[in-house]
C-alpha cells in the first residue's frame, strides 16, 4: 500500500509534491521518490530508501524543479525496500514516468512478453510494466499519451492507482483509477492528484472522487475524465470543509496522542449532530437505506479489520442486547472464504473502515452485494471506496485519522454503532423512547468520563514506566468489554511491539492460564457489571499464580485493589457504555509504554496506515 501525487501547472511540481508527501507518509516508509519535467523539458528523478526524511535530504542537496511532476512513498509489495524498486518507475528510453498504488497481479507474465520484445528492466517491482506498456503502445503508433494509457490498461489486472507524465507530451498529466484510491484536486489552472485529499488540500478545496475504472486527463488548459472504453465521465467537484490545522499535531507530540484526545469532542459533535432534540432518539441526516428495507431486515453480517473488527464485535454484543437480530462478525479477510449463510436481500451487511479503502473489507462488501446483501457502510472518509459502493453510510465525522493506530476512529466507529443500534431497535419496536433517552443520556456523558480520565494521564504514564519491559501481556475483559481487551492488546503491540494477546477473561482456564508467572502483566477490565464478580474470580486464578494485575477499575470500586497490583480507576458508566470510557487508559498505557520504548508511535515498523492490499 503506497501513497502517490502528482501536480500540474504554473508553480514549481516540487514543494508541493514534496509537502503531500509528507502529509502520505503514513501510507508507507520503505522508501520514496519524486519526479519532474523541469523548465528545460529534461526529466529529473530523485530517490530516497527508508523514511522521507532521507528523500527530502537528498532532495535539498540536489535540487529540481520543474512545472510538472509526480511523487510516491513506497510501502513494499513487490520486491525489497530499494533504491532500484523505489518509485517513480520508467520505461527504455526514461521518458515515460509512472508512480503506483496497488497490486498488478499478471505482471509476470507481462514482464516475461516485454523481455522477449527486448525490454531491459530496472527493478523488481510489478509497478515498471506500466511504462513499457506505454512505451510499446506509442511504438505501435498509439496517438498520444493518454491513447496509450489506455492500450496499457487493457492489458493489466488487478488493483492500481496510478499517475503518469512523459517527456513528449510536457503538458499533460495522466491519472488512472481501479481499486486503489485516487481524488484529482482542481485549482486555478493547475491540477493535482492524489491518494488521499489531505496531501493536496492546503491547495485546493475543490475535489473529485475518481471512480474505479477512470481516466483523468489534465493539460494546462483544462480536464477530462473518460472511462477505460473512452467514452467521457463527468466528474463531481465536491468541496472539502475540514480546515488544515486539523492535520497538524496541535501541539501533540505524536498524532496518536492528539487523536486520543480529540476523542471527547468527537463524541460531542457526533451526538448533537445525531440525537433528536427530545433526546429520545436518533436521526441520520443522509441515510440512503429506507426503513422499509431496514424493517425487513433478518440477520445483520459485521465484516471489518483490526481495531474496525473490534468495534464491529463489541457491535454484536450490542445489536443483540439490544434488538432481536442475529448478529455474526467476521474477519473481513475470512469472511468469503467460509461459505456464510444467508446472504440475500435480507441481509444488512455491516461494513466498518476507517479509511475505506482496506481491501479485504470491500472484498467482502463485494462478495456480500454479489449476493443481493445490503451493504452499510460506518466510515471516517467521504468519498472513500466503501462508501461508494455501499447502500448507505454513516460517517464517524472524527476528521483525518493520521497515526497508524486507530483510535479517535476507534471510538467513534463505536459511537456510530451505538447510535444505529438505537435507531433499528426503536424502527423495530424493541427500544422504547425511555429506554433510548436512557441509553442516550449515558453517552452524553462520556466525553467528561474520558477528560477526567485524560486527567489522571500521569498516573497512567508512570504505570506505563513500570511495566514496558515486559515481554508479554495479557489483556483479560468480559461481555462488552471483550472486544475492548483484544483492542486494547492490538494498540499496545502494535505501537510498542510487546507480545500482548487479548482474551476473553472465562476461557483463561481452558490452558492459557499456564502462560502466567510473575514476569507476566495481565491486564483486566474489571468495571461494575453484569460480569463482574465472574471477573473478580478469574482475577483471583490469575492472582494464585502469581500473575501481576493491572486493573481497569470502577472508582470506588473495594475488591479489585485487594487483588490487583496496579489499578487504574475510571468513572461508572452503564455496563453497555462502558466500552467507550473503559478503552480510554489502554490507548494511554498503550501509548506510554511506546514511548518510553522508544518507538516510531506515529509509522510503527511493518504497518500501513491503510491496507489497500488482500
Ligand atoms: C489499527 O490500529 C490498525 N491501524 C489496523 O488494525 C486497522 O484498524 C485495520 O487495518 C483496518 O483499517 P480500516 O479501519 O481503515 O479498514
């Protein structure tokens, strides 16, 4: 999964391309490049392995600028981090350059037929094909670039978004989309295309969602969108309102620790822009799936990844508390492998992604509307795939999630659950207005819970001082807060690289239990609840081994500090909202623990941000 750019018009290509880079970090760090035809019409290329910061270096050093360009940041498929494998790619003659997001998945096959025609190749990966596609295609008399994009494409499978420009033709900027985000920025005579709007939209607010299976065309004049038949596209302008600051790190360290505490007014802004002003119930402003369809709604499928998985799973617990729905989850990356059952025109598939892009989740939306399924989409990013291909959406409104780990997304993936679990149970008659304002007044007060729990920050920063040299943890919850104890283990190894497994707090008997000794942290959510004096018990199993107790407690709470080494107090919430307030400290010790490990919080090794490959 791979970040690209491109830019044509008036300004110099390099500053901007390089500022967006920085803004599609995230997207990968195994090594980046960028590319222009300078004013003298030559084209020039630097190249950097490992972070950008070593592109920029090398970029300052050596110069270039050039009215148009394209830049990429790599996070490898095909072939090792390497300065030959790092992108902008080219053909025979380096006049033709390419930069890619995506998979080609004959590109073989392809390579093997271009040798044979004397194609000398530099680099493994399966992105260079491209170019000497489109250099055959011009050879065989293709009319122009775009003629010959077109020839290239038609013999390619598989997934890619790509930006294209070649030395002939000094005007034109090409950009291709099929299963791998690609947004066009439209300025004053300049154009720009990306992966993602955040690297473009300190340029312009102005932005079209391209389409799977388009063509942009971008000269100094003007624009076309076609599709790969040629016939001619009319783009959507749509306009960006989220301002820039909110891509900084406001004073934040890292963006994990900002997004942490922007969660709070996430919650805020979500519930006053969703709860009916009697605050008995809810209402979602551009929801395209109709009550009748909802209403006849038998069985709801949740398929996410990661920590979306997570929130989709603690969804289950409150869909079924809460209607009289069958709720399964799965693995959006197991989901279509397993022969689920009734998927028809019944079925409420459930898609949550953050970014909307993770290519096992649209599979399985793919695979699920194939079989005439309903698809909802709970997303962070307008526009994104999913919620293109979805019946409707809920966006979670939580602004760019920039840090690898989720969690601003996490919480308000969850939010969005709550509230659509109110809506459905009170469409279907099995949430009375009474019980709605209830549950509604419970998440009301979740903000100050999670600030009085950002408070208490220090306490937690000391924990974290005590225990992040452990090789491994546990992270032990019930009911509700299961969910919440396996996304609590993924934020810490994921961040930190501590071995941290996620269990549900019964089953330790069942032979994990044989793990504990006293080297070995075992963190357990142990809030008041319908579980708790179970919790309390296999806290004591874990105790009698000498297992060291970090306790997630409700304040005041007596029993757990007479078990537990360490605990860290929370605010009482209703069982069913606990998820919300509880996650708040295991993203802090998470976060903590990282810290004082010393690690890349932000660009964790071996992670993407969002994974746009099966
Ligand atoms: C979570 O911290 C990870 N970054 C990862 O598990 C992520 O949640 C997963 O890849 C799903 O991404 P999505 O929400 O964009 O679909």
């Amino acid at each position: 999964m791979c970040g690209i750019i491109g830019y044509i018009g008036k300004k110099d290509a390099v500053p901007i391309i390089m500022r967006g880079l920085r803004r599609l970090e995230y997207r990968g760090y195994d090594s980046a490049g960028v590319s222009v035809l300078n004013h003298g019409c030559a084209i020039e290329m630097r190249k950097a392995v490992g972070v950008l910061d070593n592109l920029f270096s090398a970029v300052d050093k050596n110069p270039l600028a050039g009215p148009l360009g394209i830049g990429h940041t790599r996070w490898a498929t095909h072939g090792v981090p390497s300065s030959e494998n790092c992108h902008p790619h080219f053909d025979c003659t380096g006049n033709i350059m390419v930069v890619h997001n995506g998979i080609i998945e004959n590109f073989k096959e392809l390579k093997d037929e271009l040798i044979k025609k004397g194609h000398r190749f530099s680099s493994e990966t399966d992105t260079e094909i491209t170019a000497h596609l489109i250099e055959e295609a011009l050879s065989a008399g293709a009319a122009d670039l775009e003629a010959a994009v077109r020839a290239c494409i038609a013999r390619i499978e598989g997934s890619y978004a790509l930006g294209i420009f070649r030395k002939d033709e000094p005007h034109t900027l090409i950009g291709v989309r099929q299963g791998s985000p690609l947004v066009v920025g439209i300025g004053k005579d300049e154009y720009f295309i990306s992966s993602d709007v955040s690297a473009i939209v300190e340029s312009t607010r102005q932005i079209i969602y391209l389409d799977d299976g388009e063509i942009i065309t971008m000269k100094t004049g003007g624009y076309h969108i076609t599709d790969f038949k040629g016939n001619k596209v009319k783009g959507v302008v749509k306009k960006v309102t989220w301002d820039v600051e909110a891509l900084d790190k406001a004073g934040f360290e890292k963006y994990m620790l900002k997004e942490i505490h922007e969660q709070p007014n996430i919650i805020r802004q979500n519930l006053r822009m969703r709860v009916t002003k009697d605050k008995k119930g809810v209402a979602f402003d551009d929801f395209t799936i109709s009550d009748d369809v909802l209403k006849k709604i038998s069985k709801i499928y949740i398929v996410s990844c990661g920590t979306a998985y997570y929130a989709g799973f603690t969804g289950k617990y409150l869909m079924e508390h809460f209607t009289s729905l069958p709720v399964e989850i799965d693995l959006a990356s197991e989901f279509r492998y397993r022969k689920p059952k009734l998927l028809n025109e019944n079925t409420l598939i459930i898609a949550v992604s953050q970014s909307g892009e993770t290519a096992d989740t649209l599979a399985s939306v793919y695979e699920a509307k194939g079989k005439g399924c309903k698809v909802l989409a709970i997303c962070n990013v307008v526009g994104s795939t999913l919620t293109r291909e979805s019946d409707g959406t809920i966006y979670i409104n939580a602004g760019p999630e920039i840090s690898v780990a989720s969690t601003k997304a996490y919480t308000g993936q969850l939010l969005s659950i709550y509230l659509f679990t109110i809506y459905l149970a009170k469409l279907k008659g099995e949430m009375t207005a009474a019980a709605a304002a209830a549950l509604i007044k419970e998440l009301e007060a979740v903000p100050n819970k999670m600030e009085k729990i950002m408070r208490g920050e220090q306490e937690i920063i000391e924990i974290a001082k005590k225990y992040c040299k452990a090789k491994s943890a546990f992270y032990l919850g019930r009911g509700f807060n299961y969910p919440n104890a396996l996304e609590g283990a993924l934020k810490n190894k994921e961040i930190s690289y501590m071995h941290a497994e996620g269990y549900a707090a019964g089953e330790m008997k069942h032979g994990p239990i044989a793990l504990i000794d006293e080297n070995f942290p075992v963190v357990c959510i142990a809030t008041k609840g319908s579980t708790y004096d179970k919790m309390i018990s296999n806290m004591k199993e874990v105790e009698a081994r000498k297992g060291r107790i970090i306790a997630i407690s409700s304040n005041g709470d007596k029993n757990v500090p007479q078990i537990a080494e360490t605990v860290i107090s929370v605010p009482e919430t209703a069982e069913e909202v606990s998820p919300l307030v509880n996650i708040m400290p295991l993203q802090l010790l998470a976060y903590y623990i990282a810290q004082y490990k010393g690690c890349d919080i932000d660009k964790p090794r071996n992670l993407a941000k969002s994974v746009t490959v099966e």
